[in-house]
C-alpha cells in the first residue's frame, strides 16, 4: 500500500524509518519531510492544512494510510476530513486533539473524571487581576500555560512575584503566545520527576508503548527556557511494575473511560506527561500524538510491523496485538543552534564523519544545498543508540555529539545523568 506521513521533524524520521522497513509499504510520502527522510520515501511539498490539496494528493497517489505526526493538522481536523474519505488515519478527530489542543478543556477533563493533576485555576485575557490574585495565594513556584498551542513552549515556571505578574500580562495582555495564550491555566507547582508514557488507541482498546524521559530546558540541570525538547532516554529506569500499575490504575484507564463517557472516539497516539512526586503519579498535559524527542527513543525499540499495527488500528482490531520491545535502552542528543530556542542563524554547514558507528541520525532542522547537509532550524539532529545498560546507550550518543560538528552546535551534557 502506499502510505503517506505527514510532519517533517525528527518524530517524523523515526516514524518513517519504521514505516519504510514494513513490506506492507510498496510507497511512501513524507510531507513535508527532511533531508533524512528522503532517503527512506519521497519527500513533498503538499501543505496539511489545506485539506483540497490533501484530498487531491490521498487521490491521486492512491494512498491507503496516512499518518500525522504532529498535533495542530489534529487540531484543525485533518482526521476526520481523512475518515470522511474512508481513508485509514492515524491521528485522532478533533473532539479527541482538544486534549492538547485546549489546556483549559484538558484540566477540565481531569476534574470531571478524577484523574490525578495538580490544582489549577483557568482565566481568561480580561481577568489579568483575579489571576494575580489567584497566583499570589499559591506558594512559589508557580506554573502558568498558555491554553493553546504553543510550539512546547507555553509552559513557564515562574520563581518569583515579579515573574509570576510579568508572564500573566504578557500572555493574557501582551500577546506572547498570540490567541493561544488569550486563556491561560495556572496551577501548583508539583516538585518531583517526569517522564513521558505513551498509549495506541484505535477507539475500543489501546496498547501502552515504551516509556520515556525527556529533556525540555536548553541548560543543564534544567536551567533555562522551555525547548522543543534536548534529549531523551528509554524506558526510565526508575519506572517500575508498580509505578506503571499506578499510571494505568489512576491515569490511563481513567482517561480512556471518560473519553468514551464524553462521546469521543480517538483513535490514534495519545501522551501522558507525568510528574511522580513522592513515589505518587500526577497526570501534567495531554498530547495528541507521540513526543519529540520522545519518538527517536520508542520507535526504535518498537520491533512490531508499524504499518500492520497501524492497519489493525484503522480495523478496530488492536486488542489483537502485542507490542513487542528491544530489550536494553535507547537514548538521544539533540544538537542545536546556537541561540536556540530564540534567535539562531541558518544555513551552517553539517559535517558528519564516515567513522560514525551505533548511531542513527534522526534529522529535523537540517537542509540539502548542492552536496552539502545545512542547518535549517534551531533543533538539528538527534543522535540515538541502543546500549545494554543506560550508561552504554549515553556513551555512543554522546561520542556522535562530538563528532558531528557545524558553526555554533550546542547541545546539553547531563542527559540521563538524573537517572544513573
């Protein structure tokens, strides 16, 4: 069959690796891909968020599933455009995408279904003095998220008075996140460790993937503003069989069941962020689909046929899969830009030495000028390995951290270091 994935980031990469490797795939389009995946299908231009141009390419190049790797054409109701057509999607309706699509309808979901989450209050842009006040009764620090979509950057944790009242103006007076951040979530800081957990659904049944950790600060010891996310590992050690029961028991099922209570059919990829504190699970967000760099740790590890699991996914028949794991773990570096995540230079040519072993290279911000590979964006590459033990999976990423180099390359050091 052929099959089209749309997204063009480092997710997207590890996605069609998998896809690629199936023989259930005869073709595969990336749109609009990256100078990774051109190697693995063919890369187009076609614009997701012009649902005339998708009907016009699903036809004309007979594709039987197409796969949305990220969450705003999930938001804007690409799926359920592709249901209309009776095309197999991965990727929930837009009933199901509102769980990351509004932070304010994702708390209120948590409430009404009793699913663990810290305390929360949401306002809206005319209520900048409630919100203060209600800021001020809580103890420092504080987390305040813009509603709406943000890039993974509307979360900001605020340290003091003075920081807390400048972030609620410039979202809800300032316009920092435009229209998303026009409504606002403010809520108790929970002090602990997170991790990512990830689930398949096809609507009646899902199946919980490998578990991961990742790294959302640009600075070492998480320090510094909210990226797109700077490495990750898999699965975290300190997840064991009764934290996971926890998760599932108090977070998982819980969801699951409401989303079926409220009417909502989702079908597709959801993600628990997670805060375990004092050896207790409490849920943060809502994704609509898999994380990134999430996806560059679990993808690899996922030994199923991923078109055939996503196949039994559109058949409603997941319940008769199992999700088979790689033992041993996976981990990633990203490498960025320098500046990133605010302003940061273009077009530094990429060098990637011949003698780079036990790595796979992930692409995300990356370009193809003439013979050379160019950074094109502020997250680069993300250099996974496998490994027995945590400590050998770091080693060989972060020996490709050192080798591959470019103008201005930063990436973080201490990924993982928390969990050895």
């Amino acid at each position: 069959m052929n099959v089209l994935l749309i997204g063009g980031g480092g997710r997207e990469h590890a996605m069609a690796l998998g896809i690629s490797r199936s023989p259930l795939c005869k073709k595969l389009y990336i749109a609009p891909g990256n100078t990774g995946t051109a190697s693995l299908g063919e890369n187009t231009p076609l614009k997701a968020d012009d649902f005339n141009d998708v009907y016009k390419f699903v036809n004309s190049n007979q594709i039987s599933l197409v796969v949305v790797g990220p969450e705003l054409p999930l938001v804007e109701g690409l799926a359920d455009f592709l249901n209309g057509l009776n095309i197999a999607v991965i990727g929930p309706g837009k009933g199901g995408a509102r769980l990351e699509g509004s932070k304010e309808f994702a708390k209120a979901f948590m409430d009404t279904h009793h699913i663990a989450t810290a305390d929360f209050h949401t306002f809206q842009s005319w209520e900048i003095g409630i919100a203060k006040a209600y800021a001020d009764s809580l103890s420092l620090p504080i987390v305040i998220k813009a509603s709406g979509l943000a890039a993974g950057k509307g979360v900001i944790i605020c340290e003091t008075r003075e920081d807390t009242h400048r972030t609620i103006e410039g979202m809800l007076s300032d316009n920092w996140f435009g229209l998303s951040g026009k409504t606002i979530v403010i809520e108790k800081f929970l002090k602990g460790i997170e991790m990512s957990v990830f689930a398949l659904s096809d609507g009646y049944s899902y199946k919980i993937f490998p578990n991961a950790k990742d790294y959302k600060r640009i600075g070492e010891g998480d320090t510094g503003p909210n990226t797109g996310g700077m490495g990750a590992v898999s699965p975290v050690p300190f997840a064991d069989d009764l934290l996971m029961q926890k998760i599932k028991e108090r977070i998982i099922e819980p969801t699951f069941k409401g989303l079926k209570a409220e009417e909502i059919f989702y079908s597709g990829f959801l993600f628990f962020g997670i805060m375990v504190s004092e050896g207790e699970p409490y849920l943060l967000e809502y994704n609509c689909r898999m994380g990134d760099p999430e996806s560059e740790v679990v993808f690899p590890l996922i030994e199923n046929d991923l078109v055939e699991l996503f196949m039994a996914v559109d058949a409603g028949r997941l319940d008769t899969q199992e999700i088979m794991i790689k033992p041993g773990f996976c981990t990633t570096v990203m490498l960025v830009s320098q500046g990133y995540p605010d302003e940061y230079e273009k077009g530094k040519a990429i060098t990637v030495p011949n003698t780079l072993r036990d790595v796979t290279i992930f692409h995300a911000g990356t370009k193809q000028e003439g013979d050379e590979i160019v950074t094109n964006g502020g997250r680069i590459m993300a250099l996974t390995a496998f490994g027995n033990t945590l400590e050998e999976a770091l080693s060989r990423s972060y020996a490709a951290a050192e080798l591959v180099q470019f103008e201005g390359k930063y990436y973080r050091r201490d990924i993982g270091k928390d969990l050895r």
